[in-house]
C-alpha cells in the first residue's frame, strides 16, 4: 500500500501505510482485549468468550470511501488561493490534492472549485484580517444503483456572497452530477463546522442515498454514515441479529433520520425511531414515507427519558431494542429503562467500544441477586478503514429466571444442565 504523502501533517489516518488485512487484524484484536475482560469479570467462562466473538466485517473499498468530505481555503506561499486541511495542531492550511480515504470525485470538484474562485474575484476568507469570503467547502454524495449525486456546501466567513449566482451557475454547467448547491454562513472564530443561517443557491437543497433499496435525504448538516458499502453490511448485520419476527415491536433508539428502523420495518410488527436532533427526526418522517414504510413513527427527545416515560405508563413497550447512541454510549436513565422494560432482545450498535464496555458492564452485572441479560454474540464492523475506529454490533438476549449466574461453554449463558 502506498504511503499517503500528506500522513504527517493532515495525521487523519492513524493506520495509513498498514495493509488492510493487518488493519483489520488489529481491531479485532483490539475489540477481543477491550470487551472480553468486562464478560470475564461478569461470570463468562474463556472459552464462552471466544466462541462470542465474530470475525470483523472489513471493506470491500477500503480506499475513497468517505461520502463526506471538507476542504478549507486559505493561502499558499505565493498568495494562491489553496485547499485541503489544517496542518495537525495547527492552523495552517496543507494543499491537498489527493486523499486515500475520501470520495476521489469529491475531491476533484473541491479543486476544481478552487480553480473557479479567481475568474469569479472570490478569495480566501482571512479569519485574522476578515478580508475574503470562501472559507470552506463540504461536498456530500448520495449514492444510488445507478448513479451519484453532489451536494456542495460553500461556507463564507462573511454574511454576503458577492457573484454568488453567476459562479454557482459555472459551477453546475461545468459539473452536471452536482445537484444541489447551499451556501452556508459560519463567522464564529477557529470553526469547521456549519453555521446556523443556510440558503439553497441550487437544485432541492439535499441529495439522495439509497441503502439497501431504501432512498434517504442527507441535508448539509444532517448524521450520515459516511462509508456506504459498509453501512449496508452494518445495518443488514444488525437486523439479522435482532432475528425480528412479524409480531416484534421494535425501538429504534438514537435513531438519526430513521435509517436503521426504516430498513427494520418490513420485517417486524412496527418500529419506533427515538432521537434528540428534531431537524434528524423531521429527515426521518420524510424518509419513511418517501419509502412507503407505514408501520413506524418517530419521537423526538431523549431516548433514556422516553423509554423511562414507556417504563412508567406500561404501554406498547418494545420486545426489540435496537440502540446506536452516539462516541459517549448511552445514558443511566435509558439503561435504567430497559432493565425495567426487559426486552427480550437488545442490538447495541456502538462507534464508541470504550462506552459499549462500560454500558454492557451495567447490563450484565446482576440486579437483586439476577442477571437479566447475556451476551449472545459481538461482530466488530470497519467503517471506518485507515483509522483506528471500529464499530461493534453486540446482541444481548433476556435472561429468563430460572436462569443462574454462569456462563458457559456452548450454552453460553443457560444453566448447566438446563
Ligand atoms: N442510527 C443512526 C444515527 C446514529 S448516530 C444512523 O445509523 O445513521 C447517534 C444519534 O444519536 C445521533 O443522531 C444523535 O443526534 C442522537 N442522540 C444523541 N444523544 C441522544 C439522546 N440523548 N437521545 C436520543 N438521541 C440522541
């Protein structure tokens, strides 16, 4: 594999220049060491352990995958307009012409972009002098059978956009396959993230994805798996694992706008998608009915407050939880509801292993003498290749009471003889 040339200074990549296979290795090993220790200290035998431990799911494209991708504009030595990213702990900006982990085509339109900027008398939005005007660009492609959509995001430092049309319009003439063009005002200091104000300059102000013959709307700043191929392997891994049958009332916690639930629905009785994000739950309702699916709803707020809410009134509670909070894990409270609640089944999708260690801690350990839960399987997912990010599916099933306190192996939680 070939070194990327930016490593040092963009430092994105922590497993840049390691083959994939050893990638993949490493997160699985790091998966095993992270996780097997809490089921050890919750009564799992060694080999009950192994035997839960599914070989990660690895790319089929390791490279280019990004659907999302940022470039700053800034300077170079002899006062040329640049773009690529802040120099590790920096604030400098590193040209960058190329990126192993970004979409390519993305990449190109950002360059190509920056080469329009001078005809059109753009420059560089200077932070310090707040002279300029383009500060960045993000680029988010929506991926179909058969074709993909660009949505470009031109972020100013400034709350005016001078030849804003015209250079719009050069754009899209140059790049057809860009199908929405937002201009989005960010002037708060050091940012690279979206301001609040936005207004669509082109086309419907978002693009389209479609997962597992779903089609979703990604809007400029709504949460969205950035790798494709894998989110397919991701979803369609959890779904299996929450085994649904027809009669299954589903939650879908932290549900974004709705896509796990969405591709859940047809499989199960009926879902409901919880999320903190209004504008997420919004995307959500547009979503499901974009596709027809009749048997979910959303709820927005907080997801350990409302199955706490579930937990008190008793009513339609889930039999299946399907939970993918966010880095931080979830929160006491919704732990606190589902051993109130006891689904029987319960897929933790996790970005963020380290809380998943402590979450499943909680939801092992007994409660008044009981265990409620076991672990029945962990699928560590790469969604992230070329970084050390790994993704875990784990799927706990209830413990019924007659059940004791050890787990063995090949019953993996039964009692011995039972
Ligand atoms: N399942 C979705 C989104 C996962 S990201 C997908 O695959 O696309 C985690 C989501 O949790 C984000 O959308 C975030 O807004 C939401 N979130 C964060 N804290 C939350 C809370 N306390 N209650 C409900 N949702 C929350």
């Amino acid at each position: 594999m070939n070194k990327c040339k930016y490593a040092k200074v963009c430092g994105g990549c922590d497993y840049q220049g390691l083959p994939y296979e050893k990638q993949l290795n490493k997160k699985q090993r790091a998966m095993e060491n992270l996780l097997a220790p809490v089921l050890l200290r919750n009564g799992y035998e060694k080999e009950a352990v192994s035997l839960l431990f599914h070989p990660i799911i690895g790319a089929d494209e390791p490279y280019g995958y990004r659907n999302k991708v940022h470039a700053v504009f800034g300077r170079g030595r002899n006062k040329k307009t640049i773009c690529g990213t802040y120099e590790k702990g920096s604030h400098w900006v590193v040209d960058i012409d190329t990126c192993q982990i970004e979409n390519a085509h993305a990449v190109e339109l950002i360059r190509g972009i920056k080469d329009m900027m001078p005809s059109f008398k753009l420059q560089p939005y200077d932070e310090d002098k707040k002279t300029g005007t383009l500060r960045h660009v993000l680029i988010r492609v929506g991926q179909q059978a058969d074709r993909e959509e660009y949505m470009v995001v031109l972020v100013t430092g400034t709350k005016t956009f001078p030849g804003k049309k015209n250079f719009v319009k050069a754009i899209v003439d140059k790049y057809p396959e860009i199908t929405t063009v937002v201009w989005n005002i960010n002037d708060k200091k050091t940012s690279m993230g979206l301001g609040e104000e936005e207004e669509v300059l082109f086309g419907p102000g978002y693009v389209t994805d479609e997962l597992l013959g779903n089609r979703f709307k990604i809007s400029p700043k709504s949460f969205y798996q950035v790798h494709h191929g894998q989110t397919e392997k991701l979803y369609s891994a959890a779904i299996a694992a929450a085994k649904l049958q027809p009669t299954d009332v589903v939650l879908d916690a932290y549900c974004g706008t709705g896509t796990i639930g969405i591709c859940a629905a047809p499989h199960c009785g009926s879902v409901v998608g919880v999320e903190l994000n209004s504008a997420a739950v919004a995307d959500a309702k547009e979503n499901a009915k974009k596709n027809g699916i009749e048997n979910i709803s959303f709820r927005a707020g907080d997801a350990g407050e409302y199955l706490l809410r579930q937990a008190a009134e008793g009513k339609n509670l889930p039999n299946v939880v399907i939970m993918d909070p966010p880095r931080s894990g979830s929160s006491k409270e919704f732990i606190q509801a589902l051993q109130k609640i006891r689904p029987e089944r319960i897929v933790y999708v996790s970005c963020g292993p380290q809380s998943l260690a402590r979450d499943l801690g909680f939801l092992l350990r007994p409660k008044h003498g009981q265990r409620l839960y076991r672990v029945e399987s962990l699928q560590p997912c790469d969604m992230f290749p070329m970084t050390n990010h790994c993704e875990m599916i784990c799927l706990l099933s209830k413990l019924h009471e007659a059940h004791c306190n050890r787990y063995t192996k090949g019953n993996h939680g039964r009692k011995i003889g039972e």
